[in-house]
C-alpha cells in the first residue's frame, strides 16, 4: 500500500512539473546564458564562454538575480526613471570576474559569435505583456577596449554610435537586433509556441532542454588586436508602451511609453589569432563567406539564425546605427505622463553647410507634444492645421501640422549668420564647423514656407524630476532664395 501510495505521488509531482512548465509566467527574466562562436557553415562550435560572475541554474540556492540586472530598478522612491549615476553592469559583473569553470569566450578579430539566452515566455506569451513592442523589444549590444569599472548606463546606452563618435567616444554600437529572434520558443501550450515546436523542431539536450533558447548573431570588429580582451555590453530595452501595435521599442506617432524597461550582460572576449569565421580576410569578406556558406537544415542545438547572418549589423534600425553624432542625453530617463508636458532641448549637432544648391541643416533635440491622430469636435479643420508649401529644387510639397502640436527648441546665439523666421522665433545656420554654446529660448515652433521638418523619437526623458516628455530630434532645412 505504501508503496502504491508513494508511486502515486511520484506521477503526482511529476504532472505537477510539465503542468508549470506548460504555463510558466513571464516573470522570470533574460540575460545572456552563453557565448559561442560561429563557423563558416553557420554551426557553433562546442567552445563556450559566459558573462562576468555568471551564476550557473543549477546552482543550489540559485534565483534570478543573481545574473539579472534591470535599470530602473522596481521600488525605487522616486518613480520609474534612470538616474544619471545608475551603473550598467550587475553588482558582480566587475571586470576580469572569471572562473575556470564559466570562462570567457576566446574570438578571433572579424570572427562571428552567438549570444545566447532563454525567452521565458517574453515571446511565446505575447498577451500577458500585450503592450510590449512587437519585436518584443531590441537588443543593443555595445563593444569597447576601454571598460570602465564603474561604467554608467547613460554614458552609454543611445550614446555610442556604430562611427565610435558619439558619447565620450570610448566605444560603439555593434549591432542591434530583434528579441525575438523568429524561432525561439520555451515548451508551453500557446498558439505561438506549439506552432514553432512544429516548424523549428529539435532534440532535447543540455542546456537548453527541450526549448530553443533565442541567440543575437553578430560580427566583431575586424580590427580587435589579438592578445587583447573587448568588452561586449548587452542591452535589452523591453518598454511598455500606452497601446499595443508598437513595431519596435522605439516611440513613434501614437506610441508612447509609459513603463521603462531594460535588461543588461556584461561580458569579456578574449582575442586570439587561429582558425575560425574571423581568421582570414576583411570582416566584409568574412560575411559574404558566412552568407553563401550557410548550411541550412542543421540541429537548431547549435545552429545560428541565418537571417541574423545575413541581415548585417542593424536588424532595427536605431539612433546611432548610422553614425549620427547626435547619441548625447542628460539628465535621467522617465516616462511621459501627459502629451502636453514640455521641456526644453539643446541643440546636440553643428550646424553645417548645405549642399550646392543653399539648403542649410539644423539639427536639434527637442520635445513636442502628442499630435492628435484627428482634430476634435472642438476644433474645426482650419483650426486644427496649417498648410505650408515648401519650395525644394523645382518640386513644391505640403507640410501640414496641428495647431496643438508645438515644438520648444534652444536657439544659437545671434552671432551665426543666416537667420530664417519663423512666429518670432529666428533658426539660425552657420557655414562654419561648429556652433557655441547655446543660449536657451523656448518658443513653440510652426514651419513656414521654405522650410522642411521631420521628427525622430529618441528617449522620453525629463531633467532629474521634473516633469517627463518624449525627446524628438528635428531635422529642419531650408533653401536659401
């Protein structure tokens, strides 16, 4: 009898551990499990490497924060913002924080590696975050020769650029990629994981049993010096957002975010000369190499993402993948709160020549309030917009905006040349390189005739606790007559 008993509470417990692993919740978080290097035919190879002071699963006592590191933190007094002395790095993360047991992973200059971690549901059970980007948010990763010991989230994070320009100019943006890789699945019964059970269909084996951990596939820098350690950051901003539907996590028309998200790994590679797909040819040559020698069809256990292969460098395309110069913030990050909070900009680039034909750029960082997706009852239609023709070569094009939409910038001083007015505000533009320090005027700004905006979200921020808006960058030009 008693073992009867005992054989029913060992099925007992059994069920009891596929029922939660079925519907485990998405409270559990993602960092970065491992490090891999990735072969010519697109297979990783069985050497592993781990973050700084990884924590194996298996550890007794193990729980999630002993590798998870979120920025802002939950609880803190003075709400859902990142201040300007948050670090990057977890508490243990310190540099040269490595074992025998979970080393760092040894690369070769221009090779291609795979970081790999586990979605926790983040992608396979969409409707318990349903306001969460589509991508399920993006991945930054960063690299550097020069860590800091102490290094500051916001020295870095949208800061550094893929020209190694921006910020204090110390590193760059790598790569950025989609969270959701496309074919990464944890075992439960939703519609999104039973479907890529079916199409991406694998052997159970350690350590990622019978899921398939999502992975980020990137290229180094062809330029590492062997013998050396490059330092890789990995950033993970997963926002909430006022409405569902956002593409990515960056703030666009209609998407605002109202809860600050990030997820960050901080690890170190080992540069050595050897064979691998970085140890012939320039970088270019070695991803034309990876693209057309990609085996298709191999065990996922150990396979990289061949459309992360192909896709290049920037799967999401982000301030600073291009080089823009203008990744500098201040202050710390918060959330908007209403779409008709404002706060002053300062002008983040210089200003510069135009081409042949007169048109003078100037690029700014500013706020702007919510544009309404229609007028109001309350508004008429000639009310809620002004038309403006713009004059550009010999095509005529219509700006129209809404009066209720308005934009406060910093102006240059009076000494720069080459003013356009505008409802008394004057934009100025200067042939020279650079542009002194700026005398801070707010006023709303309304294009008019002869002159082009375009608005690009960047960070909802505000200046310590003050109130929160979303930071723009706006790109006006004008023709000169």
């Amino acid at each position: 009898m008693s073992q009867l008993v005992s054989d029913r509470s060992s099925v007992l417990m059994a069920f009891i551990g596929l029922f939660l692993l079925a519907v485990r919740p998405v409270s559990a978080h993602s960092w970065v499990e491992q490090l891999r290097n990735i072969a010519p035919n697109g297979t990783m190879t069985d050497a592993v490497g781990y973050i700084r002071g990884y924590v194996s699963r298996e550890m007794p006592g193990f729980y999630d924060d002993m590798d998870n590191f979120m920025i802002p933190p939950n609880g803190r007094p003075t709400g859902n913002e990142i201040l300007t002395n948050d670090t990057l790095c977890h508490p243990s993360q310190t540099i040269g924080n490595y074992t025998a047991d979970f080393p760092m992973l040894t690369v070769t200059p221009g090779g291609f590696i795979a970081l790999q971690y586990q979605e926790n549901g983040h992608v396979t059970l969409p409707d318990v975050n349903p306001t969460k980007p589509l991508n399920r948010g993006t991945v930054y990763i960063y690299g550097t020769t020069q860590p800091s010991s102490n290094e500051l989230f916001l020295s870095v994070f949208q800061n550094w650029t893929a020209d190694g320009t921006g910020g204090d100019g110390r590193g760059r943006l790598l790569a950025t990629r989609n969270f959701d890789d496309s074919q990464c699945y944890q075992i439960n019964n939703d519609e999104i994981s039973v479907s890529r059970q079916a199409q991406f269909k694998k052997e159970a084996q350690n350590p990622q049993g019978a899921d398939l951990w999502c992975q980020n596939d990137i290229q180094l820098p062809g330029d590492l010096v062997v013998g050396t350690n490059y330092t890789l950051y990995w950033i993970w901003n997963w926002p909430t957002f006022n409405v569902a539907g956002s593409p990515t996590d960056i703030p666009s028309a209609g998407y605002n975010v109202t809860l600050l998200q990030h997820y960050t790994s901080c690890m170190d590679v080992s540069v050595i000369a050897g064979s691998g797909s970085g140890s012939s040819g320039g970088s270019k040559a070695i991803a034309k190499n990876m693209a057309s020698s990609f085996t298709h069809g191999q065990d996922l256990n150990n396979a990289a993402v061949f459309r992360q292969v192909e896709a290049g460098a920037f799967q999401v395309n982000v301030l600073g993948s291009g080089g823009n110069k203008s990744g500098n913030s201040t202050g710390s990050l918060q959330t908007a709160t209403s779409a008709e909070n404002t706060a002053t900009g300062s002008i983040l680039a210089t200003a510069s020549s135009g081409s042949a034909g007169g048109e003078h750029t100037v690029t700014v960082t500013v706020t702007e309030t919510q544009m309404p997706a229609s007028p109001t009852e309350a508004e008429s239609a000639g009310d809620s917009t002004t038309t403006s023709f713009i004059k550009t070569g010999r095509r005529t094009e219509t700006l129209t905006t809404y009066s209720t939409t308005f934009v406060t910038e910093t102006l240059t001083p009076a000494s720069v040349s080459g003013s356009v007015e505008s409802g008394g505000i004057v934009a100025r533009s200067s042939d020279s390189a650079s542009v002194a320090a700026p005398a801070t005027t707010p006023a709303a700004f309304i294009p008019t005739p002869g002159q082009q905006v375009t608005v690009e979200p960047f960070l909802t921020a505000s200046a310590g606790s003050g109130t929160a808006s979303t930071l723009l960058r706006v790109r006006r030009s004008f023709v000169s007559e």
